[in-house]
C-alpha cells in the first residue's frame, strides 16, 4: 500500500490496464447517455452492455491483482514521470489490496445489474450510466496515488449515488433519504478537501509518496510532527469517517439503505462504506504514519470509535424491524469492527480486516438480494407484517438464512478468518504491546 518514488515499478508505456478500468466504465456511460432515446426501448441491450462493462472491468482488475502479487506497479498518465524526486503527472499506484477491493466493487457491480435485470419493470438509461459511473469512481478510488484525486474519486462516486438514491423522485422518502445522504457526505468531503488544502500549501505536494517523504524528512529533522500536517491529517481523516459511516457520523447510512434500489443497497453495505474506511488506513499508511508519531495514541482513538461503533450499530439491529435498516445497522456494526482491526496497527491486524471486507461484501450483498426479491415479491420488508408470509419463497429464505450464518461470522466463511486474525492481532497487541511497522 505505501509506495515510495524511487522504488516502485514502473509499468510499461503500452500498458493501458489501470487506465482502462476507469475509462471503460465512464465511455460506456456516455455512450448510453448519447443513445437514450434509441436505446430506451430496447431494455436487453441496455442491461447486456451493463453487465458486459462491469465484468470486463473485473476481469482487468483481476490481471492487475495477479500482476501486482510480487510488488506494487505505478502507471504514469500521459507519460509524466517524476523528474528528480517530483512528481508532476497523476498516477495510479496499484497494489494486491487495492486492485482487490476494485476488483470485488466490480464484480459487486456485476451481480447488482444482473439482479436489475428482472428487479426493475421499467428503467431508464440513466440508471445504467450512473451504476457505471458509481463503478468507475470506485476504481479511481481504490488505485489512484494522488490525494487530491482520493478526494475526487469519492466524489464522483457519491454523486452518482446520490442520483440514484433518490431514482423515484416523484416519492417523498428517496428524496429525504438522498439529501441526508448528499447533506452529511458533502460536509465530510469538505473537511477532506480542507485538509488537502492544507498538506498541499505545506508541501508543495499531491502525490502521497512524496507528501510522505517530504513530511516525514521534517518530522525527524525537527524532532516531532509538523502542526499543520497534523491539523491536515484529522481533517481528512474525519471525512473518510463520515463516509465510513463510524459514530457520530452513521446515520445517514440507514436512511439511503431504506430508500434506495435494492442493487445499490449492495453496493452501499459491501465496498463504499469500506473504501471510506480503506481511504483513512491508505492516508495513515501511505502518507502520514512516519511522521506523526504517537502510533499508541492514534491506535487508541481508532480503536475506542471502532468499538463505539460497533457496539452501536448492534444495538440499533435489535429495534430495528424494517429489514433493509437492519442489514444497514449491521453494516455500521462490521464497520466499527474493520476499523477496529486496522486501528490494531498490525499486519496481522490489517489482513484480518481485509479479508473480514471482502466476506462481509459477499454476504451482505447475498442479504439484501434476497430482501431484494422479498420486496419485489411481497412488497414489503417490515418484518413484522412479513411474519408466515414467505411460504413460497422458500429458497430465498434458506439462502437468506446461509449469509445470515456467514454474516454471524461462523466457520466456514471467510469472515470468521478474518475476525478470527483481528481477534489474535488484538491479543497479542494486549499481551505484547506488539505493534505493526
């Protein structure tokens, strides 16, 4: 995940994949959006083209994560390789982890078109552009080497998803559920750009390495962190954890899960609330955890709002009746307990958390499917008016019942590693004091 200047490979001129797994989605998009009219009543080629898109660029990213198993690789746009130290071009900086969690929001992606596929009666172009655009701000995300574009990546993520959270205007509930989503995010993406602004006029910098290097060379020269690095650090940190929905800043999380198309409820719970919490470890790891010190204190504060908000999404599930709120509420739960895991500051602790993400992603987006055709089935997802009523739907409820299990986090799904490898990086931590690098 840290990538240094001098030591990163550079990847070939002709090597166009980081590039094209951000391109594709976002030229599919305005192809579709061109042909709206010619394309509105011809609903299998919209789908098809859909999910053709979104699986190409899984199986992209799957080359890049293979490439990547044996060390980080860096893509250059237009050629603007660093010159003596500096960078003055935009990178992709791809590694196994972040070429993995692109990889998984893709073929989340993948799964939320095909079950759109028969989910929606009537569906508008705009719906797939904006799926492929949300798709193509996840890649960004998860790849790109820049700050600045760290912060502009979510945002195009988010506003393709405040888009189409509110998809029924004409309803009350998607409207408020939208704003409370686009009201709360905005702030959070404001105190990130702020911080930004700040690391930038101290720095000179975008490029994470080289902020990297350029604070952590003052840190040891003048014997303790830089004042405004560290107002930098909390200010962007803060953002990410809005987006990450941990305490105090969860509540719109339920809401957007309420209204929102059950597709996007997937991709919702199982990658973009994560990759808020992967941006706060890419930003400590990458950027500034060599300079600020203080790795206990730090650890401490991750830890106490990873547990807070664990506990508190939990608590939430047990009132909670309407299903797609609770599947949201346990979302907010898991997430406390990924933060919980990087805040350990280990490898180990770091690895459990990412394999926890990507069970979690597999078996939420497996729940609120099957809420998905409960829904569309029944036309509810109260739980108390759906009590003897899924009599024929009998395998959507033993698949339901299957993630549930994979979502308690028991053998064998890989959430139970996961939680099993944050569980023994804690002991040891608590035992130890052993600390990550």
């Amino acid at each position: 995940m840290l990538s240094q200047l001098p030591v990163m490979n550079q990847l070939p001129a002709m090597d166009q994949l980081p590039a094209l797994a951000v391109v594709v989605p976002l030229l599919a998009a305005a192809v579709l959006s061109a042909l709206n009219r010619l394309l509105r009543p011809r609903r299998r080629i919209l789908d098809s083209a859909a999910v053709i898109t979104a699986a190409a660029v899984a199986a992209m990213l799957a080359v890049l994560m293979v490439r990547t198993f044996h060390g980080d690789q860096v893509y250059w746009f237009a050629g603007f390789r660093p010159s003596r130290g500096i960078a003055i071009g935009i990178d992709f900086a791809v590694g196994p982890l972040s070429a993995g969690l692109a990889c998984l929001a893709a073929l989340l992606v993948t799964a939320a078109m095909v079950f759109s596929w028969r989910y929606f009666e009537g569906i508008s172009t705009y719906y797939h552009a904006l799926m492929l655009t949300f798709l193509a701000g996840m890649v960004g995300f998860c790849l790109t080497g820049d700050i600045f574009d760290l912060f502009v990546w979510f945002e195009v993520m988010g506003v393709s998803a405040y888009a189409l959270t509110a998809y029924r205007p004409e309803e009350r509930g998607p409207i408020q559920g939208a704003l409370n989503f686009a009201i709360t995010n905005s702030v959070g993406a404001y105190l990130s750009l702020t911080g930004i602004a700040l690391i930038y006029g101290r720095t000179g910098a975008l490029n994470m390495a080289q902020i990297s290097r350029y604070v952590t060379s003052h840190a040891q020269a003048g014997h303790g962190p830089d004042g405004l690095v560290v107002i930098s650090f909390l200010l962007i940190i803060t953002g990410l954890l809005v987006k990450g929905a941990i305490v105090p800043f969860h509540f719109w999380l339920a809401d957007a899960h309420a209204v929102a198309p059950t597709p996007l409820c997937v991709l919702f719970s199982g990658v973009m609330v994560e990759l808020g919490l992967y941006g706060v470890a890419r930003v400590y790891w990458s950027v500034f955890g060599a300079a600020l010190g203080h790795r206990a204190a730090i650890s401490h504060v991750l830890l106490a709002l990873g547990v807070l908000t664990a506990v508190v999404g939990a608590l939430y599930c047990f009132r909670e009746r309407h299903v797609k709120r609770l599947l949201a509420f346990s979302t907010i739960s898991h997430a406390g307990m990924f933060l919980a895991g990087f805040a350990l500051l280990t490898p180990l602790g770091l690895a459990g958390a990412a394999l926890a993400v990507a069970g979690h992603a597999c078996v939420k987006g497996a729940l609120f499917l099957g809420a998905g055709i409960v829904l569309h089935r029944l036309h509810s997802v109260n739980e108390t008016w759906l009590h003897g009523r899924g009599g024929r739907l009998r395998l959507t409820g033993a698949l339901f019942a299957l993630a549930a299990l994979g979502l308690a986090d028991l053998p064998p799904f890989g959430t139970f590693l996961g939680s099993g490898w944050i569980t023994d990086s804690a002991d040891d931590v608590l035992n130890h004091g052993a600390g990550g690098p």
